[in-house]
C-alpha cells in the first residue's frame, strides 16, 4: 500500500521554515560584514597620556601679593602616543591652573603632532588672568597656603586633536585633560617647584566616526 501523498499545508510550512533559515543566515552574514566594515573605519584607539614632569614659579616679592602671578609660572607635561595610528595632531591646546575651582593662570600652546609610540615634552608658560585682581579672596587665600609651604592646585586641559589612520584622517574631537591635586612648594620667596616627584593626569578622548583624506 503506498504513502498518501504529502498535503499542500505541510509543503507550504516546509518552505516557510527554509525561507526563514535563508532569511535569518542572510541577515547574519549581513551582520558580520557590517561589523568588519564598521571597526576597520572605526578602528579603538587609546587616549594620550599625559603627566606633569616639572612645574616651577620664579622668585617674587613676598611682601607684593600681585607680584606672585608677575613670576614667571611654568609647566612641562610628558606626552605620550601610545595608540597604533599614524600620528595624533594636536590642534589646539589651553591650559589653565586652578585654584579651588578658581582659573588664575591660562596658556595657549602650539599646534604639534606625534607618531605612533611618540613621547616628548610640552612646556607651558602660564599668564595672569586680566581679571584676577578682582578677586582678592582667591590671592589671599593662596598666602595663607604659602605660610605651610606648599599650595595645591588643579591643571586642566582642553585639547582639539585629530587622528591619522592608515589612509584615514579623523574628524577633529574634544580631549579633556585633568591634573589633580598638583602640589607646588615654596620657600620664602624663592620661588616653587613641583612636591613629589611628576604628577599623572587623567585624559579622555573619543573618537566617533573616520573620513579619508
């Protein structure tokens, strides 16, 4: 006696399933070719490091509170590549020194750049604000740190960079660079320098979308 033919419903429900097996290897593939395409343009990139090897303030006049801020304030941060791009262009770079969430001193550096694995210095020569005789308190309160022999400050960085990758030129992104609880000892008025050796820095870059040169 032969097999009853297979009915039309169960033919239909076989071609579902193998249509939505196709469907489902299709978008899979789709997926992973999306994903390759997406990190080769998108490659991870770590973020600078940053630390201050040096800062020092020039010998003042004790007695003249301004006289402080005429010295001569300078800062020298260790900067290291450690991504594996072409290079990391530093396109715009303020600095600023902070006290008690106070700005008293302000900078501009130079545009640089640097390869991959690339470690050098950035010194950073500091400026009074044009306003920070207005704020009496501020001045005031950092003597009084100067009678225990040291002050500690904050120095913050906004930095605009650009990454070169391979063929591939990043938009230009927002860095932020912190140094906290920098602290600068003097003596009389013989000036100041960094306590305890350079000072790590916490910076943060990230990097979004690519587009070629």
């Amino acid at each position: 006696m032969e097999n009853p033919k297979e009915s039309p419903a169960v033919t239909s429900t076989t071609n579902c399933r193998h249509i939505g097996c196709i469907v489902m290897f299709c978008g899979l593939g789709l997926c992973i070719v999306f994903g390759v395409i997406w990190f080769s343009l998108n490659p991870r990139v770590s973020s600078p490091e940053f630390q201050i090897s040096s800062f020092s303030v020039s010998p003042f006049n004790s007695r003249s509170p301004s006289s402080l801020f005429d010295a001569n304030w300078k800062i020298a941060f260790l900067v290291r590549n450690p991504t594996d791009s072409d290079r990391i262009s530093y396109d715009q770079f303020e600095v600023a020194l902070l006290y008690h969430g106070v700005s008293i001193l302000s900078a501009s550096v130079s545009p640089f750049y640097q390869r991959k694995g690339d470690e050098g210095l950035v010194e950073v020569s500091m400026a009074a604000l044009s306003d920070l005789s207005v704020d009496n308190n501020v001045v005031s309160n950092i003597y009084e740190d100067l009678k225990d022999g040291a002050v500690n400050f904050t120095v913050a960085g906004h930095v605009t960079v650009r990454v070169k990758y391979g063929f591939r030129r990043g938009r230009r992104h927002h860095m932020k660079v912190s140094c906290d609880n920098v602290m600068v000892g003097f003596c009389g008025n013989n000036g100041g320098a960094l306590v305890g050796g350079s000072a790590r820095c916490g910076a943060h870059i990230k990097l979004k979308f690519w587009e070629p040169l």
